[in-house]
C-alpha cells in the first residue's frame, strides 16, 4: 500500500520528463511553423504550440482533459484547409493517448479515447482529408493507447506481487513469532516442572536434617525451619505457575520427563516409522541438571522429527558426546537435506526450539546442508 501511494503522489506532479516531453513537442512546433509557409498567421500558431506544450504537463493528473484540450487546439487554430496537419499536432495528440491509457482506468479511458478517435475522423473529413487518413490517424492513436494500458496493468500486477510478498514476508516473521512463543511456553513448562521437582527435594532433605538436631541446637532448627517453609512456598507458588501453563496442554502431566537416559526409547520410536537411526554415545554419563537434560533430549528429538518431515532420508545417526564442561549432541541424516537458506532463517518449528534451547543456557548450534546430501544439526550445552 505504502508503494502505490507513493507512485500515486508521484504522478500527480509534473516529472522531468513531462518537462521534456512538453519541450521537445514545443521545439518541434515552432520548427514546423518557423520553415512552412502554410501555418500562418504565426502568432496563433505560436499560441497554438505553447498551449498544447503547457497542457501536456498535467497529462498525468488529468489526461482526458489533455487529451480534450489537444484536440480542440488543432480544430481551432486551422483557419485554412491545410492538408497536413504540424508533426507537434500529432505527436502530442498521440502522448496524450498514451496518458489516456496509462492513468485512467479501463472503462472510463476507452471511452474518452473512442469520442477523441471520432471527433479526429470527423474533423480531418470536413477539412477534405480522406477517409485513409482519418482511419490511419485513428489507428495511431488506439496504438498509443493500448501501449498505456499495457503498461498500466503491468505496473498495477508487479504492485500487486509486491504487496503480496510484503504480506507473505509479514506472515512468516508472525508464524516464527507464534513458534517461539509456543516453544518457550513448551521449554517453561518443562523447567517449572524440572525446578519444582528439584525444590521438592531440597526441602524434604532440609527437613530430614532439621530433625536430627539436637535439643540445645535451638538457633540452627530455627534457621532450618525457616528454610523449609520457604521451600514450600516456593513449591507452591511452582505448583500454581505449573497449573496455569498446562492450561493449554493438559496432558503434558502425564508423561514421563525428557531425559538422556530415554533416547533408545526415542530412537525406538522413530525406527518404527521406518527410518534407520544410529545412536551413539561417546564418555562416561554423568547426571545432568534437570534443565540441561530435558533441552538435550528436545534437541534430539526435533532434529530426528525434521529428518522424518523435510529430508527424506533412510539413515540418520545420533552421537551424544559427553565432555567435561559440556555436552555434544549430533544428528546427520543422508537424505536430500534443505536449502541454507532455510535452515540459516530459522523457519522451521523445530529449529526455533532448538535455538531457543541452546541460547538459554549459553551454548551453540549448527545446522546446515551438508555438501555431499544431507542435514547435520550439531548442539553444544555448557554445564557450568
């Protein structure tokens, strides 16, 4: 909208190259009217020239007035039976079609056009023309007509693809908008839960401790009851934010938690579906924070889930590589990969969960079309 508004005010102002059409059409006039001896008297022919060169300046804001205004110019400043008409008559007669055509819409320039076509034909015939000039003359102009209405309709569709790839654009940046914020709703729940959880524990262990003070240790049971309430109402409070996450996911509740120590029965599940998976592991397991281990198994499994969707492979394999300060994940499949462009975007669902996984705890991903065929995804999670 904001492109043809502006071709809009564009062409409701002479351009430059009104000016030098309006100009060349002037030098034209007075060059046929300084040589011929048939245009006379001068000084009305000079009027002539400046009217029709000054009228062609607004052939973009009102072109049938133009057109109007040409017209009666030539049947009016022939006072004799001139057989030919100045070649600025004509050129400007057939600019002003052309304008016709170009800005005004299709119905309404057809029929300005048609009644400049007949008053033409009319007007050569009483001057004694004939009716192979009048016909020409027509033709002529229904040409530079046509060529503005070509040009028009041209103009009128690439605005149109235009402002559909502004939409399209538009509702691409709002699905990914949609898809982060349904991924970071996933990713909360999964925390709130995983934090809640490790709360839970924390106070039953400070409970257990409190209870085995002694009598005297009064200061200390104090302080470890203190704690422990804390606890619980932090519990609470992680209990009540959990219930209204799952308000649009009711059964999130009832499945087991993500978790490393389940990828062969993630794996399990995405061979039934036909698709060969490799899994890997490489250093010793060691436990994970609750955040940290339920990212790494979402990444995994995103990864494995855009093989299935977007590659068409028959063959993915999963390395899990555990290291001291972080953790390695991999997933390469050898199918027919996707396109840089894609994945460097990010316009996928499952690519947005995994960047969104990977920037929150500080860490890295890599996914790209491999040279040879094939998707890698490639994850690096800090565990400090």
């Amino acid at each position: 909208m904001r492109i043809a508004a502006r071709f809009r005010s564009y062409d409701d102002r002479p351009s430059l190259v009104d000016a030098l059409i309006a100009l060349a059409i002037a030098v034209i006039g007075a060059a046929d009217v300084v040589q011929s001896d048939i245009y006379r008297p001068e000084g009305q022919w000079v009027g002539a020239i400046l009217l029709t060169s000054g009228a062609l300046l607004f052939r973009r804001r009102v072109p049938v007035i133009v057109l109007a205004v040409v017209l009666l110019l030539q049947a009016t400043v022939h006072t004799g039976e001139a057989s030919d008409d100045p070649a600025f008559q004509f050129l400007a007669t057939f600019v002003a079609s052309f304008s016709v055509g170009a800005h005004v819409r299709l119905a309404a320039s057809g029929a300005s056009l048609a009644g400049a076509v007949v008053f033409f034909a009319v007007y050569n015939l009483s001057r004694g023309a004939d009716w192979e000039s009048a016909i020409l003359g027509g033709v002529l102009f229904w040409a530079a007509w046509t060529i503005g209405v070509a040009l028009r309709l041209s103009e009128q569709r690439k605005q149109e693809v235009e402002t559909r790839a502004l939409q399209l654009e538009s509702e691409g940046e709002e699905r990914v908008r949609a898809a982060v914020v349904d991924e970071r709703a996933r990713i909360a729940r999964e925390l709130h839960d995983a934090v809640a959880h490790s709360v839970s524990v924390m106070v039953l262990q400070v409970g257990a401790v409190r209870r085995r003070l002694r009598d005297e240790q009064r200061s200390e049971r104090e302080m470890l009851t203190g704690v422990e309430q804390t606890g619980r109402e932090a519990v609470t409070e992680l209990q009540r934010m959990l219930g209204l996450l799952r308000q649009e996911d009711p059964d999130a509740g009832l499945a087991a938690r993500p978790s490393l120590a389940r990828l062969d029965e993630l794996v399990e599940q995405v061979q039934a579906t036909g698709l060969q998976v490799e899994l890997h592991i490489d250093g010793e397991p060691h436990p994970l924070s609750a955040g940290i281990d339920v990212s790494a198994y979402r990444i995994v499994q995103e990864a494995l889930t855009n093989v299935l969707k977007h590659s068409g492979g028959a063959r993915a394999v999963v390395h899990v590589r555990y290291h001291t300060t972080e953790i390695e994940l991999e997933v390469v499949d050898n199918g027919r990969g996707r396109s840089e462009g894609r994945a460097d975007k990010g316009l996928g669902h499952g690519l947005v969960g995994m960047r969104e996984r990977v920037a929150l705890f500080g860490g890295r991903l890599e996914a790209e079309a491999m040279s040879t065929g094939g998707f890698a995804v490639r994850a690096r999670l800090p565990l400090r």
